[in-house]
C-alpha cells in the first residue's frame, strides 16, 4: 500500500510545480515506509540527494512511456553509491575464443513457444537479497541450478549462495564479484549445500562446505550464442539462464514497473536471472528474477525488452550478451 502511495504521489506531483512542503512530506512518508534515520548532517545530505533523484524520476517518466520509474528503498543513494553497493559484481569474460568453443547453439526447427514462465512451472524459488555483498553471481548461479534441478527430480530446492561465496574462490571473489559459469563449474565438481544448511550472511566467510549434505545437479556449463535473441528465447524453453546485464543506472536503481527499453548500455556489471519471456502490449520482454528482495521492482523482478538491434546487437542493458547455462 505505502508503495503504491508513493507511486501515485510521483504521478500527482508530476502534475504540477512540487512545492517545498510536498516533497518534505514525501520524504518523511518514504523514510517512515524504509524505516529509516539519520543524524542531523546526514538528513540535510541524503534529503538533498532525495530530492534530486525524485526529479530524475519525473523527467524519465515525463519523456519515456515504460518503464515507470518510482521513488524506492534505494532513493536516497547517488549514483555511485548504488552502483558501489548494489552493482559491479559479475564479470564478463571477454576472451571470444574462450567463449565461442563453449557455445551451445540452439536448433529451432519449430517457431518458439509464444510464452513462457518458469515460475509458473514451478521452478523457481522465492526472489532474494544479496544485500550489500557483490554476490550477484553467486544467486544467479544457484537460480540455473535450482531451475535445472527441479526439471531433473521435480523437486525445487533452494541452494546456498552462501557457500559459493565462501568455498568458490579459486577465480571468484565473494562479495567483490564473479563469474557465473566459474560457479556453475564448481558447482558440477561439488554440489550445492541448501539454503537452510549453509543460510546466507552477506558477506565473506570461511568455507564450511559438507560434502555429505550437498545435491551434485551439472556436470559442467555452456554459453548460449551471444546477441541473439532467438538463441536466448530457446535456450529459456529449456531451462532459466543466467544472464549479464548493465544495472547501474537510473532505469534499474529506479525500476517499478513496465518493460525496460532504454536507459542503460552494455557495460555489464550484474548477474541475474531469465526465467521466462513474454508479450506486454506491442513489446517481446524477457522476464529477469533480480536479487534484490521483493520491495524492488515488480516484487522482484524486471521486464527487459528482447530487441537484439540495440547496443550493436548486445540488446537492451546487455542481455543478450554473455548468457549461460549449466549441462545436465
């Protein structure tokens, strides 16, 4: 409810000049909703920064019909703070050979299904917070493996991001970043521990890895043919995919609702999750699981449009860049 209040109060200001007092009420709105408090210095500073990226929003939404934009948990952080926080934690691996002798190409002999949604199908476990640690790769590993493990056994079991951050650490580097398919790759040699045996704490640990308690679900990783959206789309009938996207702007720190077409590059910078892609309006959108809780976006999740012309064939925000799954 206080969401959608929010929500609104953007699109009534937007109407018209926003007085002092309006957005001060905002504010103290917003603040009461995340539960937030500040000293006397601080609260001068982060209003200040409130403010300015309120009418941010309000030009974006002004100048652009989807996505809409709102005022959110990360409303009182700059730029370069959600970016440091929140971003910069999955790497791209741009050796083109190295990536291209792992590349599974798709066969599609049959028009692809018109929809799909692996959440529908049961196949993947409730959207959660990586918090401040550069974990990102480490949950969109453990998405693949709980989709693919569910499509083996029927089972959907939710798996430690905790222990990859910890015991992965070979390339990997815990909550400075990674590398999705180096996880997947450890992951094969030696299984995955569960969520409710090694629960995750947002930050670097010691390994506590138990082999006895670990489900061992691929033997290896292959990328998926890079900037082709067909390719990604049948790669998704099969499984979700761990994909790399650019979310370090206002489109992502921002995003409410909608279908995200514009606004960011290809500077990758964060792993997440396709499960499914659809048709919103005149729009194709490949549905993406986030790990950002369910108080951002569309609880969780974002709609990112699948058109491959943009950013020289990388698509929108990159998704089509660098995906890749685990082999059964």
């Amino acid at each position: 409810m206080q969401k959608s209040l929010l929500i609104i109060a953007l699109l009534v200001f937007a109407a018209s000049a926003v007085t002092t007092y309006e957005l001060e009420s905002l504010w103290s709105s917003w603040k009461e909703q995340h539960q937030k408090a500040y000293s006397d210095n601080e609260e001068k500073v982060r209003f200040a920064v409130f403010s300015h990226n309120y009418k941010k929003i309000l030009k974006f939404n002004e100048e652009n019909d989807t996505p809409r934009l709102a005022i959110n948990k990360f409303a009182d952080l700059t730029a370069n703070e959600f970016k440091s926080k929140h971003t910069s934690c999955a790497f791209y691996e741009d050796n083109e050979d190295f990536v291209r002798e792992r590349t599974q190409e798709f066969a599609i002999e049959a028009p692809l299904p018109a929809s799909v949604d692996w959440r529908n199908k049961g196949a993947v476990t409730p959207v959660k917070n990586q918090g401040q640690c550069g974990s990102c790769w480490s949950f969109s590993t453990t998405g693949v493996l709980e989709g693919l493990n569910f499509i083996n056994s029927g089972k959907l079991l939710s798996f430690s991001e905790q222990q990859i951050v910890d015991c992965d650490t070979g390339t990997d580097q815990g909550c400075d970043g990674g590398w999705p398919y180096v996880a997947m790759q450890y992951a094969a040699k030696n299984g995955l521990e569960s969520e409710q045996e090694y629960p995750y704490t947002g930050e670097d640990g010691t390994c506590r890895y138990k082999s006895s308690e670990a489900t061992k679900v691929n033997s290896n990783y292959s990328f998926v043919t890079p900037k082709s959206t067909d390719q990604l789309k049948a790669a998704i009938v099969s499984m979700p995919v761990s994909v790399l996207i650019e979310a370090d702007q206002d489109v992502f720190q921002f995003y409410s609702t909608g279908v995200i077409k514009t606004g960011c590059g290809a500077n990758l910078d964060h792993a997440v999750l396709a499960v499914g892609y659809h048709k919103v309006g005149p729009l194709e959108a490949i549905i993406v699981k986030n790990s950002w809780g369910t108080d951002w976006g569309e609880d969780g999740y974002v709609q990112i449009w699948d058109q491959q012309q943009i950013n020289n064939g990388a698509g929108v925000c990159g998704i089509l860049s660098q995906p890749v799954i685990p082999t059964k």
